[in-house]
C-alpha cells in the first residue's frame, strides 16, 4: 500500500540552524499538508499546499518557516532559524483530493529536536 | 476554529471488554475522521464518515456520526492489547483543500 515517508526520522539541531524537513507524499495526491505535535500536545496544523502554491497557513507558520515542492516527488518543510520552541515531532501528510471527501495520509513524522 | 472536544481524556480497560469514546464538535461536522496514533508515531487513519447517521465499521471498531448532536462515538468490541493507542478525531471545515482540526486525542491501555 503506497504511503508517505518522511526523513530524516529523527533530527537534531542547535538554535539559529536551519533544518529541512523531507517529504515523500504518496504520488497520485495533489494536496499536501504539514503539521507538528509538541510533546503530549495535540496535533496542529502548520501549512497546506496546493497546485504549488501555499492555501492556507495557521498562526504559528510565520516567517520563519517556508514549504517548497521542488520536484514531482518532494515536499520540503524549511525552518530558517530554529528556536528551542521549535522541538516538536512533524508530520508529512496528503491527500488525493481536497474538501471533504478523503482522509489525510500522514508520514511516521520526523523528530525535530532544538538544543 | 473548529474545536473537537475528546472525552474520556484516557481509558484503561480489561482486555475482553467492549468500549465507547466520544468527540464532540462546537461546530457543525461536514466530515470526522478517526485516526489512530502509536506513541511517537504517525496517524494511522481508522474510518471517516460524512453523513448524519452514518455508521461504520472495520474488524471490531465501529464509528458513528450523529450530526444533530455534532458529535461522533468509537465503539471498540471485545478490546485486544492491539487497540492500545490515541485516537484522534479530526473534522473538516467546507471547501476544498480545507485542513482538518484534530482534538486532543484520547489514550487507550487495554491491560491483558
């Protein structure tokens, strides 16, 4: 069953650094989504994107954040200059068509931690 | 924002036994989705319903959609250790390429 995979799994990183986030999103899907869940927090919606281009953003994806899909296969999330805020697991999703009418299928998440 | 409220916030059960949780929209549902999520893993996605009334199943697990009450019900039979986990539930907005907005998730230990 195809499925979305993200990597690095687990990534380590000193405050200031930049760090990229890699996603695989399953190929026929069109619509693609990052969200992040801090440690026995809920699962909150970052960014999704569309057709190459960013539909929607919450509060918490601002400057320093920036998404890109610089192939057919990748889906990137970039985080310019990390802040130990920032440690979080972050999840890949996507899905075949958007509105109400399929599921997201989320990636096992990448593990940003900030020192 | 859509906030889902999930009840109970945890659950430990015998194995053998039968389970209800719930998840409780503030605002009108269009669509729920339940997933499943293992600690420090991704969401699996377990059932998604759309229409008032809807109810489904898969194995043991049955979800149902009461759009009057703007809530939805996971009723897990005869619970196995296998079912231990955090269910999420997430709702959509209208329109196309909406997001969904999960609630805080409830943790199930089913204990053997």
């Amino acid at each position: 069953e195809p499925e979305v995979t993200q990597t690095p799994s687990h990534q380590v990183t000193q405050m200031g650094q930049e760090v990229i986030l890699r996603c695989v999103p399953i190929s026929n899907h069109l619509y693609f989504y990052w969200y992040r869940q801090i440690l026995g927090q809920k699962v909150e919606f970052l960014v999704s994107f569309y057709n190459n281009e960013i539909s929607e953003k919450s509060e918490i994806f601002d400057d320093q954040f920036s998404v890109e899909r610089p192939d057919g296969s990748n889906f990137t999330l970039k985080i310019r200059s990390t802040k130990l805020e920032d440690s979080a697991m972050y999840f890949c999703a996507s899905r075949v068509e958007g509105g109400y009418n399929s599921p997201l299928h989320f990636g096992n998440g990448t593990r940003l931690t900030v020192t | 924002s859509q906030e889902l409220e999930q009840s109970p916030q945890s659950l430990i059960v015998q194995e053998g036994k039968n389970l209800t949780i719930n998840c409780t929209s503030s605002k009108t549902l269009y669509g729920l989705y339940w997933y499943k999520q293992k600690y420090g893993e991704g969401l699996i996605f377990l059932m998604m319903l759309q229409k008032g009334g809807e109810e489904k199943s898969h194995e043991k697990i049955t979800a149902k959609l009461d759009e009057k009450k703007q809530q939805s019900s996971l009723h897990i039979t005869a619970s196995q250790p296998s079912h231990a986990g955090i269910y999420l539930c997430g709702a959509d907005r209208t329109g196309a390429n909406s997001k969904l907005t999960f609630g805080k998730g409830i943790t199930l230990s089913v204990r053997p």
